[in-house]
C-alpha cells in the first residue's frame, strides 16, 4: 500500500427512489483503506502517548523543584 491514500473507485447500491443505499468496494481497495486508517490510528496514539508521557516527567520534575 502506498504512504498516502490511494484512489478507491467504489460502487453504490441504489434503491428504487435513486437514492444511494450502500458502498460496495473490492476487497483489495477495503485492505488498503484498513491498513491507511491504521497507519494514521498508529501515529495519533504515538503522538497521544509522548505528550503524556512528557507531561509525567514535567510533574515529576517540578515536584523535585518545589519539595527537594
């Protein structure tokens, strides 16, 4: 799968009013969309994680400061 996301062609289900009912994509472009949301999940919490964890060592380092 590519680094950025790829163009998925999907295809519509229309009901008897012409109104779109569902997606249909291949299983091959269904993949690639998973591993692309993934991908992304993986970066935010990585992101998410480090802001916390800098956050922690702040605390403790101010503690040190104000109680030594």
């Amino acid at each position: 799968m590519a680094k950025t996301a790829e163009v998925v062609k999907p295809k519509y289900l229309i009901d008897e009013k012409g109104r779109k009912t569902a997606v249909v994509i291949n299983l091959n472009d269904y993949k690639n969309l998973l591993e692309f949301i993934q991908l992304r999940l993986n970066n935010i919490l990585a992101v998410a994680l480090l802001g916390i964890v800098v956050e922690i060592v702040l605390v403790i380092i101010l503690g040190l400061v104000i109680n030594p």
